[in-house]
C-alpha cells in the first residue's frame, strides 16, 4: 500500500475515535448528572411535597407547592415583558435594520447574552426594588425579562432571516406594504421557529438563582398578587441544599428534580414545534 494514502487512513482512523470518545465522554457526563439528579429527586418526590407549603424550620415534611407556582409567575411575567420587546427588536434587525445601527444592537445583544445573571440581579435589585423599597415577583419577573429579551431577539432576527426572499418579493408584487407583508406571510412563515426560540429562552432562564435573591427573595406562604416576595423553586434548591438539615436536603433534590422535568419537557416542546415548522422554512 502507499505508504502516503495508509498514513492518511491511519490519521482518519484516529481522529475519527478521538472524536468519537469525545462524544461519548460529553454525554457520559450529562447522563451521570441527570441520573443522580433523578435518582435523588424521584425518590423524595411525593404528592404531599407538590401540595403543602413549607414545614416550619425543625420540622419534617412540608412541599414546596408555592414555590412551583410563584416559578410559574415569575416566568409568566419574563414571558410577557421580555418576547414581545425580543420580538418587535428581532424584526427590525431582520427586516428594517441599516448596517451600522444594527450592528450596534446585534452587538450589544450578544453581550447581553454573556453578561453574568447576578449582575442582572443587581441591575434589577437598583432599578426596581429599592425605588419600590420591597423585594417582589415583579421584580424576579423583570429580571427574568430582561435576560430573555436578548435571547428572543436574536432566535428571532436568525429566524426571520431564514424565510426565503421570494415570499417577501410576491406579497409586495401583490400590493402589500412592507409592515403588511411582514405581518402576514414573513412572521407566519416562521412563527413556529420563533416559539421554539422563545420556549428554549424560558428553559433556560427558569433555573436562576442569582437574579431572584436580588429581586423576589423568597417567601413561606402563598404570595397574592405580583407585589409580595416569592418563592421560587431556583431559590428554594439553594436555600434547602444549603441549610443545615437532612430533609431540607432531600427536598432539594425532589424540587432540582421537578426543574429538570419542567426545563426537559419545554426543550422537549420547542422541538415538536421545529419539526412541524413552516414549509417555507424547509430545505
């Protein structure tokens, strides 16, 4: 044989399973992980921990049922401040933008992205709680919002980006205007892409802890309305694992447990929608 063309199928060989182990290795981690996760979670999951309130400190037993629902609320409020303001600057960058103010703001995004999430907690901590002089689930939520704008305007400009220029050249040879076009074929055409963007950017701000001890704190009771102090279940896992009793451990796990379910199940989400996405995404 060639002594040149086995040398090549030799380092072929070698890259092709240091690559491979790599691979194994990455998702060998991951799987550790999230088994011990779910072996410690699952076995301290119980009905009574999804429905009760906290135990009183000292105590056994209690749940963490207001914690899950003020996580609920806190994302609902990101959800409602943070996708729309991500989506409305994702549409300008995609379809209105010049060259140097977008890349301004395209810029700025993707260190907004890489700005550490306790600083957005004191960001939020200034700016909301002390003019209010209360820590409260609006100012988590804000918080929460705020990190996601980012997220959602760039998955949003990537997106829209990727509908083929043919729909926007027939809805304006038809009549349209460009807002109308846009309105009407551009953003339906990718409308399931942008939830999927949108979904992932909950994922991944629903696990931070830093953003809320600054801004929501947490609370024991139930929380009425957006402008008490809230539990949330990022909180309670430090609060818990941090503290000085067994139990409190053990609740730990059963609510990093119900995260990773609820952070699984939305990536899980978004993915159904890609694969149904628009036919003019396709190919």
């Amino acid at each position: 044989m060639n002594p040149r063309l086995a040398w090549r199928k030799f380092v072929n060989a070698f890259m092709l399973t240091l690559t491979g182990l790599c691979a194994v290795l990455s998702v060998s981690v991951l799987l550790i992980v999230l088994g011990y996760l779910g072996w410690n979670g699952w076995q301290y999951l119980t009905w009574t921990f999804l429905t009760h309130l906290p135990a009183p400190v000292g105590e056994t037993g209690g749940g963490m049922a207001n914690a899950i629902v003020g996580s609920g609320k806190l994302l609902l409020i990101a959800a409602v401040t943070g996708v729309p303001t991500g989506l409305l600057g994702g549409i300008y960058l995609a379809e209105f933008g010049g060259k140097a103010f977008t890349f301004l703001v395209r810029y700025t995004a993707d260190l907004l992205n890489g700005v550490p999430s306790i600083v957005m907690g004191i960001f939020a901590y200034t700016v909301v709680v002390l003019p209010m002089h209360h820590f409260s689930a609006l100012a988590g939520g804000l918080a929460l919002g705020v990190m996601l704008v980012p997220i959602v305007l760039r998955s949003t400009e990537d997106f829209l980006r990727a509908v083929p220029m043919p729909l926007r050249e027939g809805a304006l040879a038809l009549g349209a205007s460009k807002w109308k076009a846009i309105a009407t074929v551009v953003i339906p055409a990718s409308i399931r892409a942008i939830a999927t963007g949108a979904l992932l950017g909950l994922a991944r701000v629903a696990g931070e802890t830093a953003p809320l001890l600054f801004t929501s704190a947490s609370n024991q009771f139930w929380s009425h309305g957006l402008n008490q102090p809230t539990a949330s279940l990022p909180v309670m896992i430090f609060l818990y694992a941090t503290g000085p009793y067994t139990d409190w451990h053990r609740q730990a796990w059963a609510a990093g447990f119900i995260l990773l379910m609820l952070v699984l199940v939305a990536n899980i989400g978004a993915r159904l929608i890609l694969s149904r996405k628009s036919p003019a995404l396709r190919g």
